[in-house]
C-alpha cells in the first residue's frame, strides 16, 4: 500500500502543505489590496493582483481562486474574479471590525520587476504562420500492442508496455512512432481506458485552439471562465474542455450546475470520461494535462490549467504573450521556491506523497543518467529551475512540444505522478539528445504567473494568503 497523502487523490502538484503556507493566515473572507501598476506604454496592458476572495456559491468547502486584477492607461480598475457580475465584494460586519491586514510594502519591488505587458486587445492579433524555427519531423503514436507470445498473463496498459531500449529510442528527435498513451490491445481484451463518446471525440478533432481541465474523482468544484474577459472571438473558435469522470458530473449536476442539451455548463463543454486508465486520480489527470495533442489531433494550440484555477484572461492574448511574442512553442513556470530536484525530492517526501521507495528509485535512475544538482549561478544552465509550477502550460502543437509531452507522460506512467520529479530529467535528456535540435521552452518566472493568475487557498476556513503562490 502506498504511504501516500490521503487528501491528495487528485491534485496538480499544487502542495497546500509546503512550509511557506504557516505564513501569513487570516480570517475568513477577508479582502486585500495592494498597489496598483498602471502602463505607460500604448497598446498595453500591465496585470496586478490583488487578494479578492469570495467562496462559491455551490459550496463551503476548500477551495482555490484566481483573481487578476486589470488596469489599463486613463482607465479605471475592477477585480475580476470577485463575482461573475464584475460587482465589489462586499464585507460582514465582522469583517469590518476585524478590519484588514495589509501585507509588507516590500513585496512590491519584487512583484514590480515582473510586470506582465499584455496586449490591450485581441482585435488586430493575426494568428502566426509555422515558425522555421521549429524543429520538423514526423511523430507517430502506438495505437495497438500484440500479446506477445507465450505470454498467458499479459495485460494491455494505456501507456502501453514500453521497453528499455524503446523508451531511449523515443528521446531522439527523428521521424518515428513511439507510445504516447491511448495503447489499445487486442480486439479480444478489454479496453485499456480514457474512453470518449463519439459525439465528443467528434467535437474535439474540430479544435484549432483548446483549453482544457479536468476534474476526476470528486475533487473539486467546477470553475466557470470569467466571462468578461473572453472575447467573441474566443468564444467562437476556442473549444473549453472540461474532462470529468461520471461520479464527478453526478456531482456536479446534484450541486444544482445546469448542462444544456449540447453538454455544456457555461463555457466548459463537459467531457465525460468512461473507464480511467488508472486507479490512482493524481496518474489519471495527467492524460489530459500532458496528451492535449492526441485528444485535440487537430488543435496548433492548447492551454491546460489545472481545475482549481479559474481562467481570467483570453486566450488569444495568453497565447500572444507567452508564445508568440517570442517564438516559443511550450511555456510553464519555475516552482516559487524550490529549484532543485533534489529539495523536491525532500518535500515530497516529507509531506508523503507518494511511495518513498518509488520516489528514491526514481531519484537514483536519474542520478544515474546524469541528472546534476541545480546550480543557480551556472552561466550555461539550459533551464533558470529544475522544478516547475505545472498547474498553468501553454503550448504550440509541434513536433518537440508533442515529443516532450509524450516523454513526459511515460516518466509519470513509469515512476511518479509527481511530475516536478521528473520534468528537468525529461528536459535535460532530451536536449542532450538532441544536441543540435532546440526546443523552445519559456519557463517563466512565478511571479508572471502570479500577475496572470491568482490563487487563493482556503483550508479548514482559513486562508493563506502569501506573496508567493504555496504550490
């Protein structure tokens, strides 16, 4: 049995745990501001957040917000994210007298030196055409594996049943075919998981743009977009996916959400996942946060965000500022605090969560293939961290993007699904590789994260409100 956290069925590598977050608690439902930042610059827009909370309305219960605040030039600002009304939240006569705690001044020069320029609209943005940049070849996926013979106890597996020698094949970044999930077996066993409806695989091989979240094993509660924010032009040729298993949408549905006769709840289209690939949520989730590629196989572009995020910026502009701007096809962020595989490594282990003797198996295997401590003042350092914030990824389907997702997902399938264990190993082998093939990953600073995006986290009624994001 696995000495794993039990309030961890099915989380995002967001730690609710971490040291940093006996930092800062206050009462419930209070309201924080802080400074605003205001652009001087034409045709922009500079994000700041500010800590507005309000719970749901469909429950008392844990919960994560985001919350972004806008300002644009001459313009006033509202929170977005308070209420889907755009109204002020408003505070109890407890709150008023228990009055509000304003953080340290101080964090402002840090939150300062990562301002987010946002484009102000979508109106003149032109979709690039393929960048030459990226790196071409031809990427193929295993659909079917044969019992081998003799075999009187084999099993097909979703990710298939990868080999020493196949799984250091697939690091090359060449024309081949490799497995990347969605393995089937034969037609005489039974099906290996993640099963669709026609109708919705139907829909989702229409996607150009896809944003996509999941909610598995009752885990959470469903997040609509804010709906200001999301232009007509998103609204129209963006598909939202929202992936949940059949427990969850009985949930959902008894919590009072309401889904039209063409499966959607609000934006969200709702996807409803028959037959999970595996027992464990935590391994289940990273089918769509990692294989976006093969459930959209028509999509250039997709956002995954974890399902406690709550989208507030459109994704035209998201796309805009974290790819395209710069000629990137895969961006995340860096972990706020931890850099090293081996802090992580510690932390994991300390909060349990998950098998330890797993997680130092996997740990030694990667020593052994040459993974190196994280050194900061390294001028040569092909990544600013070792250790990501995987609950935010926008990526261009190319071929090194689809390559690395693949490669990803089977390390999680092998070991872990704590995927900031294995991300800098996948990173860093496959660019070791592939030495004359660039991959061009953004990993972005947490605090652009944070000016995208604002997580709030409410735990037993309380809240813990940093600078940092605890994840």
């Amino acid at each position: 049995m696995e000495n794993t956290d039990p309030s961890d069925e099915y989380d995002d590598d967001i730690d609710e745990q971490d040291d940093h977050e006996n930092v800062g608690m206050e009462d419930d439902d209070r309201v924080h501001s802080e400074g605003e930042v205001v652009s001087a610059a034409a045709g922009t827009k500079k994000w700041d957040f500010s800590d507005v909370l309000r719970k749901d309305a469909s429950s008392n219960d844990n919960v994560k917000i985001l919350s972004v605040i806008s300002k644009s030039v001459g313009g006033g600002s509202h929170a977005k994210g308070a209420s889907d009304s755009g109204s002020e939240p408003k505070l109890s006569g407890s709150e008023k007298k228990a009055g509000l705690k304003r953080k340290p001044k101080h964090h402002k020069s840090s939150r300062s030196s990562c301002e987010m320029k946002f484009l102000n609209s979508t109106a003149m943005l032109v979709e690039p055409l393929e960048n030459k940049k990226f790196c071409r070849f031809l990427l193929q996926y295993t659909d079917v594996e044969e019992r081998p013979s003799g075999a009187e106890n084999w099993e097909p597996r979703f990710a298939g049943h990868q080999t020493s020698q196949e799984r250091e094949q697939s690091y090359y970044a060449q024309s081949q075919k490799i497995n990347c999930g969605f393995v089937k077996g034969p037609p005489d066993l039974p099906s290996t998981g993640f099963d669709l409806a026609e109708d919705d695989l139907k829909y989702m091989r229409s996607c150009h743009i896809a944003v996509s979240s999941c909610i598995f094993g009752n885990s959470d509660h469903l997040r609509t977009p804010y709906l200001k924010t999301i232009t007509r032009q998103s609204r129209k040729n963006v598909c939202f996916i929202m992936f949940v298993d059949e427990i969850t949408l009985q949930t959902l549905l008894s919590d009072g959400q309401k889904m039209d006769n063409m499966g959607f709840i609000g934006l969200w289209k709702i996807v409803v996942v028959k037959n999970l690939p595996f027992s464990d949520m935590r391994r289940v989730g990273k089918v769509p946060k990692f294989l976006t590629h093969r459930l959209f196989p028509s999509a250039r572009y997709s956002i995954w965000l974890d399902s406690k995020l709550r989208l507030q910026n459109d994704p035209y502009l998201i796309l805009e500022y974290f790819l395209w701007r710069k000629g990137y096809e895969y961006a995340i962020s860096n972990h706020y605090d931890r850099h090293c595989v081996w802090e992580e490594v510690a932390q994991n282990k300390k909060l349990n969560k998950y098998n330890h003797t797993v997680i130092d198996q996997q740990f030694a295997f990667y020593q052994s293939d040459g993974l190196k401590r994280f050194d900061p003042s390294d001028p040569n350092k092909l990544l600013p961290s070792y250790v990501p914030e995987g609950s935010f990824i926008v990526r261009a389907h190319t071929p090194m993007s689809n390559l690395f997702s693949c490669l990803w997902f089977n390390e999680v399938d092998h070991w872990t699904p704590r995927d900031q264990l294995s991300f800098a190993y996948t990173y860093l082998k496959l660019k070791r590789v592939n030495p004359e093939k660039n991959f061009h990953l953004n990993m972005f600073k947490v605090c652009g994260y944070q000016l995208s995006f604002r997580l709030i986290i409410f735990i037993n009624n309380k809240v813990f409100n940093n600078n940092f994001i605890p994840l």
